[in-house]
C-alpha cells in the first residue's frame, strides 16, 4: 500500500469558504487532490480546464504538479476586472481630479 499524505483544498466564496484536509497518496497530483476533496461537487461553478487558476500556497501551478506533505491546494475565483486596467482607469480620473474640472470665476 502507497504511503499517505495530508493535504488541505481551499476554495473561498465573499462570504463563504471550503477547506478540507484529506490524505492523498504519495504522488498524487493537484487535480487528484482537488477531485478527492469533494470541492467540485459542492461548488458545480468551479471550472478547471478554463475558468479557475489552481496554485500552492499562493504560488499559481498546474493540475498536474505533484503534492508534497502539508501543501494546500487553492482554487482561485475568476478575476472579474482585470487589475490593470482597474489602475489605468484610477490613474485617469485622478489626472483629471487634479486639473481642476471646474470653471474660474
């Protein structure tokens, strides 16, 4: 019989959060651990062949990077702005704040 590690899975909602250690055996990828958790059933909205990034403690990885004892597995929510162009639009309208936008009397 394979050797056992732990792992934890997290994946985190605005107002709600999952997080299940499990044991996975030695060798077990990303996805194994993922598909073992039970995370998919209970969210149907995660994606992981397009939608969803997964990483390792905040390190972006591959569903197929092996697992190590005690990593934890993130699955990452679907950006819903892209943060550059959030800063770019932020950077504008404090151009414009700054010229002053009103008329001289």
């Amino acid at each position: 019989m394979a050797d056992l590690i732990n792992v934890e899975v997290v994946y985190a909602l605005p107002h709600q959060h999952q997080l299940v250690r499990i044991q996975v055996p030695e060798g077990a990828t990303v996805r194994d651990a993922i598909d073992a958790s039970g995370v998919l059933a209970r969210f149907p909205e995660i994606d992981l062949d397009k939608a969803n990034k997964v990483g390792v403690f905040g390190k972006l990885t591959r569903l197929d990077t092996m697992l190590r004892e005690r990593d934890r597995v993130e699955i990452y929510r679907p950006l819903i702005a892209d943060p550059k162009e959030v800063r770019k639009k932020r950077a504008e309208e404090g151009k414009a704040a700054k010229k002053g936008g009103g008329t001289a009397t």
